[in-house]
C-alpha cells in the first residue's frame, strides 16, 4: 500500500525515517598508513565526511529525489593517471547485514521502480582524492513507509590504478536505507479534547503515522490538524505507548509546556476532569495489534489548566 499523502517520509531525528545509513565499520580502514591504498565512499547524500553519519530525509511526497555521492582515494601518494572505478547494486550486503542484526533492523530490497542508480563508474583524476559524483534517483512517493528498504552499493572495479590500490574493506560498500515503521500508514482519530472553556468531540480525524525510526512514530496532536505534533514510542514487546515532544514541532499553550501522557486516568487537579467520553477508560497509552489501535491520553498545561486528549487512533 502507498501513503503518498504522508508529510514526511522521514525527519531527522527522524528520519526517518533515516535514509541513508552505513554498516558500522567492523574494522577501521587506515588512512594510507603503513603504505595502504584504498578507494572508499568518502560523502553520502552531501552530509559530510563521516561515513556513520550519512543521512538523508526526502519528501514522501516528491516523485524524483536525486542522491550524489562520491568516492575517495587514501595512500602515501596521489595517482599520476586518472583511474576509473566502477560500482554497482550488491544485494547480497544487504542479505548478510540482515543475517547478522536484530530483528528490528532488518531491510527489504528496494524494487526497481523505486530508484534508478544513474552512474556506475567515477574518475579520480591524476593528481586528485576525490573522484567525480556517482548518483541515484529515488521516487519517495512509491514507498511504503512500513517497510526498510535497503540498497548496498559496492565497488566492483578498478581501472588504471596499481594494483596494490584496493577497494576499502569495510567503507568500500555504502548501504542506502530507508527505515520504516510496521506502525506507519494512514489512521483516522475519534475521542475527546478536554479543555476548561473549549471541550470539543473528536470526529473521524484523518491522521498520517509518519516513521521517525522503527519504533517511533510521529502523529498531529488530537484535532489540531498539524498545529502541534507528538511522538509515538511503541515498545514492540508490551505495546506501551511513550509519548513526547515533537522538537520539530511548536510547543503547545501560551504557556510553551511540553506533553504529559495520563496512563491511569483524568488529571484530578488543575482544574480536574472527569469522562465524557465512552472509552475513556481504555485510554491507557498502549497499542492494541489485535485492531490496530493507539489508545491514547495525554495533555499539555495551559495558562487556565490541562488540556487533555483522549483518541483512539485506527489504522485504515
């Protein structure tokens, strides 16, 4: 299924859903010491040079996002001729790194109607590091945002270079990632908003669970259609539902509080409340998967009190 009306595939924090990641290095490439010469993936999506740190976020709405990225050559001395390196889709990187994670960092192979690797090879031209850009295009709009895709791109050749330069062994892989939220998709909210002057019913509220990793979920607070934005840590064990400030989002109330979540009931005090809504009494912060059901409650501090939302949030 496609949730193209989602906001944001991913944020940062997010990421979310994290974009692009890298297999933490299991052994450290030498920087030309010791005589080595290696090629690597210096830079990731333009995000620096620090491999681990390579992340993207992409409109989930946009049907063309372009990616460049770039290679690097390390050694005692620079190349006298250009060398031409060739990389290429290794899926079989993307297999091995699930044989050995957990299973919440397992990845599925990004179908082909969702990316285009529009460069294969890259020149490091005589006297230079750093090679041309190699890039792919992606079509965010096609993905799943309950599905982690991954697509490894590894070096597979070396043209022109000695043949002591080789392909670096942990860094001469980049493994581009989307991470996504089983949780994520479209729901609809129905409950009540508690407010001293301003109680209201909330009715078939159309809401976007966007992944901000595989167990975080960003959501719209209550009925408030964006203005305030929360997120949603489901512990993939008991089902407790975690919820906290959006840093992306505006704090809610003039008086700029943060959240609080209420997991056994209406707040008694300031001003207090009691139900007036039939399942309020479901409203303990968890996630049912039998219905696929946040059951939510939860509130800022106003200037004359909480503001309290309680919603039952159904996948659709």
């Amino acid at each position: 299924m496609i949730f193209s009306n989602l906001k944001k595939l991913i944020l940062p924090f997010a990421a979310s859903m994290v974009f692009i990641g890298c297999e933490k290095p299991e052994t450290t490439d030498q920087l030309g010491d010791n005589g080595q010469k290696i090629i690597s993936f210096k830079s990731v999506g333009g995000l620096g040079s620090n491999f681990s740190n390579s992340t993207l976020v992409l409109d989930a709405t946009s049907t063309e996002e372009t990616v460049e990225f770039q290679l690097e050559y390390q050694g005692p001395k620079v190349f006298e001729n250009d060398v031409t390196v060739t990389v290429a889709l290794d899926d079989a990187a993307r297999v091995t790194f699930n044989s050995t994670s957990g299973p919440l960092n397992q990845f599925e192979a990004m179908p082909d109607s969702m990316y285009t690797i529009n460069t294969t090879t890259a020149v490091i031209k005589a006297g230079e590091v750093f090679s041309s850009l190699l890039s792919i295009t992606f079509n965010p709009s096609y993905f799943d945002p309950a599905v982690s895709y991954m697509i490894p791109v590894t070096i597979t050749n070396i043209s022109g270079a000695p043949s002591d330069v080789k392909k670096a062994p942990s860094t001469g892989t980049v493994y581009f990632r989307v991470i996504g939220n089983p949780l994520a998709g479209s729901y609809v909210s129905n409950g009540y908003f508690y407010h001293p002057t301003a109680a209201r019913d909330i009715v078939d509220e159309p809401k976007s669970l966007v992944p901000v990793s595989s167990t975080k979920l960003i959501c719209d607070m209550g009925d408030f259609g964006g203005a305030y934005t929360i997120i949603l840590e489901t512990d993939p064990v008991t089902n407790k539902v975690t919820i906290s400030q959006d840093p992306n989002s505006g704090y809610p109330g003039s008086a700029g509080t943060t959240y609080v979540q209420f997991d056994e009931g209406l707040p008694s005090s300031n001003p207090g409340y009691t139900s007036s809504w039939p399942n309020s009494d479901q409203c303990n912060n968890t996630y049912d998967p039998a219905t696929q059901t946040f059951k939510l409650r939860y509130a800022y501090l106003g200037g004359s009190g909480y503001r309290v939302t309680e919603e039952f949030i159904v996948k659709q």
